[in-house]
C-alpha cells in the first residue's frame, strides 16, 4: 500500500507552506494515466480512505470522488473504480467534452 509523504520543504514551497502554518505531508494516493483512440487523456489520482493528511493535503489535490477504500479480496488489496474520458473534440464541433466517473466504490 502506498504511504503518505512529504514534498520537498527545502526551497520556496517549504517557504510558502510554513509561511500559511502548513505541512509538507501528501496523502497516500497511487497515480494514473489513462488514454484510449478518440478520446482525451486522463492524468488523476486516486486517495486512499483514512489517510491522516486527506483534509490538509499540501498541494489541494484531493476530491472526495478520488478517495476510495481499499478491500481485501484474496489476501490482496483491491479498488474498484470506474475512470470516464471526455471525447476528443473534432474541428467544428461545438459541444465541449465531459467527464463522468460513474459508479465508484
């Protein structure tokens, strides 16, 4: 499982995070890069539930639709999630693309 950790605190980010009386601490989270034909590319990530640093994250990158609870299904742990990707938009059209994340446990 992954754990939380601190970005590095040692130049002008540190500077500003002690400066608003913040940690430097990222919670748990695993990233994602997801692309399919016709479609936009989704960079995301997901949170784990229960981490100390979900509500003070020290880059405000959590959602609670990104935080998700791991089960054990065979000894292994296990999330079920359901990404949506935002068509490609072609010359001409005039919708704009959307994302849906349907469903997640």
């Amino acid at each position: 499982m992954p754990v939380s950790y601190p970005i590095p605190d040692d130049g002008p980010a540190g500077q500003l995070l002690a400066a608003m009386g913040r940690h430097p601490f990222r919670p748990a989270h695993i990233h994602f890069m997801i692309s399919a034909p016709g479609y936009r590319t989704l960079i995301t990530h997901l949170f784990f539930e229960g981490d100390e640093f979900l509500e003070s994250d020290a880059v405000f990158g959590v959602k609670p639709s990104l935080v998700v609870r791991p089960e054990l299904k065979g000894g292994i742990n296990t999330v079920e999630y359901n990404f949506g990707l935002a068509r490609e938009l072609h010359s001409g059209s005039a919708r704009s693309p959307s994302f849906v994340a349907a469903n997640n446990k």
